[in-house]
C-alpha cells in the first residue's frame, strides 16, 4: 500500500513573498482534514510541496475522499517513498509501483525529474533518460512518448526519493480562512449553500445567519437548514450558525406596508440584521445566493433595492449561472437532496400574489415609513435574542 501523498497546488504557487502563509494554511486545513480518517499522519510542508506520510494502517479511500473536499488543493499524488537514493533502487521501486497501478497493459510515459539535492550524482535530464530505460528493459508494454504521453512517470530527488505516476484532481481554490471571512443568508433552498460553498473554495471562511418564523415555519425547517449547513462544513470547515427569530418583524412589515413590496421590503430586512451580525462577528462581508432574474425579488431592480440598506460588500457568486448550474453543483456537494425537502421557509410564508418586479427605491423607502414606530426596537430584539449554533461535519 501507498505510504504517503504528494500534495500540489497550482494558485498558491504564484503568490509572492507571503506564499508562506497560503502553504502553512493550506497544510494546516490538510492537517484537520486527515484528524477524520483512522490512521496517524505526519503532514510537513517542503520546498514548495506538501507531503502526507502515514504512520499507521489507514484506509485508502477515505483519505482520498477527505482531501477531495480540502480548497487549495489541485492534485493528490499517491507516492512511494525510497529511503535509499541509489538510483538503481529508486528505478526498482519505480517499475514496482508501475507494474502496482498499470498492471500489464500496453502504455506510452514520459519521465519527468525533479533533484532538489543538487549533491546527488545525477542531473535530472540524466534521471528521465536513464529511467525510461530502466522502464522500457522492465516493463515490455511500455513505450515512450515524449509529446502526449498516457502516463507520466516523476521522480523526486530530495532527503530522499519520492516515485509517482497517478494524479488524483483536487477541489482547486484557496485554503478556507485565507481571504477573510464573510456572512452567509443560508435558507433551505438550492442557491444559498452552493454560493457558500463556492465563497469558501476562494478562501473564505463562512458564518451563516438563518431566519426562522415560528410557528408558520416548522422545526423540521429549522433542522433542515442546520443539515445543510453541516453539509457546506464537509468543505468550508465549521460554521457558526445564527438563528434570528423573523416572526414579529415579518408580521408588523405585513400588516403595515403593501402587500406587493411584502418580498422587497422582508429582504432589505433580512439584510440589515445579517450586516449587523457580521459586524459583530467580524466578517467583512454578505454572501447571498440571488440569482439575477430568477424570481421576482432577485430582477436588476430587486437587488439594487436590496442592496441599497447595505454598507457591506455583498457577493453574489451564482448571480450569472441558470437554475441548472446551480443544480448541477448542489448535487455535486450533496446539497441538492436535503435543499428539495417539502418544508416551507420564511420567504415563501407570506408571498403576495403578484410582487413587484420592477421596485421603485424611493417608493419602497417611503412604505418603509409605515414601520418607524417599533422596526428599530423589534432589530434589536431579533438581533441580540438569536440563536447561535456550531455546525461541523
């Protein structure tokens, strides 16, 4: 069995003098990642490269699994470790490994030699040419293809030899808690945890604000949405999760302005006490799942209405995809099965039957009006009596 990974990372490798501080986060989120598996692991950070040796029996595939959905990661190698660095034990350990993943079948390669030990009695350009060789003399099926070959065969020449010739595809991006961290409006829908996911594949670490209307949303919707949320932690790591009672503002806003503004109006809402909460909890931004054009509170002039109580950043990562897109990446992080779940949420308790699609800011501003009496006072309670749960994988 495989010893020990090579990780890779393409993005990290262009940064500049504080590349360092990617590496060791992303080494560090390698580090939380195997503390799921069975087994002990020993992760260090080398040279530009990131290598996780087992310690003890440990299960494949799981490990696999686990660093799939670790950001910064674009490659897994699964690497054999040659403790004795003469070159005819590293070729022996080579074709090994080969005959191990290839089996007998017919095969073209192409070497590839990295000598990070400059004292070592070979240079690279030496290593690939007379390792294909020793291939080639070993391994009948094989022939060498120097332009588009089906296997690529490396040798790392360092304290001592790493072989690999299979590359698993990593999840990409950036290690979580790089780019600072952001507050996620989490419903149970299909949008808002794939925008989360795919904030945190740029590095950012997620909070999430959930608003809850007792009684005309269920339990079972609540639940819902912490399932969900554990879901987004698979990949963006734990995620502290704040439930806002929404039931006395949703009702004074019904009883006290338009009812075709009702949706624009619970929004604008929504997104002060989620910017007030991000303040609290030091995000530097609002992450929502709008899709633009999708519904009738998410047309151009629905968002500018929207965004227009925010002094915040709100990103917006699914704004150009189809509803199919979106679909096609929930189902990716098994967020779709649990989003399509029959329990209502608090945007589709009180839905006017025809909502604007086209909202005047002024207009909307001036209904507003209407709530000036308790809406400041009914913030401040919904805000400081939420809900905080930690919702990990």
């Amino acid at each position: 069995m495989v010893k020990a990974f090579l990780i890779k990372y393409s993005e990290i490798g262009i940064k500049g003098k504080n590349r360092y501080m990617f590496e060791d986060a992303l080494r560090d989120r390698v580090k939380e990642k195997l503390e799921k598996c069975e087994g002990e692991f020993l992760v260090e950070r080398e040279n530009g490269r990131i290598y996780v040796e087992a310690k003890s029996e440990y299960d494949f595939d799981e490990v696999i699994g686990q660093l799939s959905k670790c950001f910064g990661i674009a490659h897994i190698c699964p690497v054999v470790l040659v403790e004795d660095k003469t070159f005819e034990t590293v070729c022996k350990e080579l074709v090994n490994h080969m005959k191990e993943e290839l089996g007998d079948r017919e095969f073209t390669f192409k070497v590839f030699a990295k000598r990070s030990d400059k004292n070592y009695v070979m240079t690279s350009p030496e290593i690939c040419r007379e390792a294909g060789a020793y291939i080639i003399d070993h391994m009948p099926g094989a022939k060498v293809d120097v332009h588009q070959p089906e296997v690529s065969v490396n040798i790392e020449i360092r304290h001592r030899a790493y072989v690999y010739v299979s590359s698993i595809k990593g999840p990409g991006g950036m290690p979580v808690g790089t780019s600072g961290k952001a507050m996620l409006l989490l419903s149970g829908g299909i949008d808002s945890p794939v925008a989360g996911y795919m904030m945190a594949k740029r590095g950012v670490r997620i909070e999430a604000v959930y608003f809850h209307a007792p009684p005309y949303t269920s339990e079972r919707a609540k639940q819902k949405v912490v399932d969900l949320a554990e879901l987004v932690s698979d990949y963006a790591g734990e995620i502290r999760l704040h439930v806002v009672n929404f039931t006395h503002i949703q009702m004074y806003i019904y009883d006290k302005c338009p009812h075709d503004e009702l949706t624009i109006i619970m929004r604008r809402y929504m997104m002060k006490i989620a910017e007030r909460i991000a303040g609290e909890t030091d995000c530097m931004s609002l992450i929502t799942g709008e899709s633009v054009g999708q519904v009738a509170s998410q047309t151009m002039q629905s968002l500018v209405a929207t965004n227009a109580v925010c002094t915040m950043p709100v990103f917006r990562p699914v704004i150009a995809f189809d509803k199919q897109d979106i679909i096609d990446i929930a189902e990716k992080i098994n967020t779709f099965e649990t989003s399509i779940l029959p329990y209502e949420d608090c945007c589709t308790t009180f839905v006017a039957k025809h909502p604007v699609t086209k909202p005047d800011l002024y207009k909307i501003e001036k209904s507003e009006r209407n709530l000036e009496e308790k809406i400041d006072e009914m913030l401040e309670k919904a805000v400081s009596e939420r809900e905080l749960l930690t919702v990990k994988m």
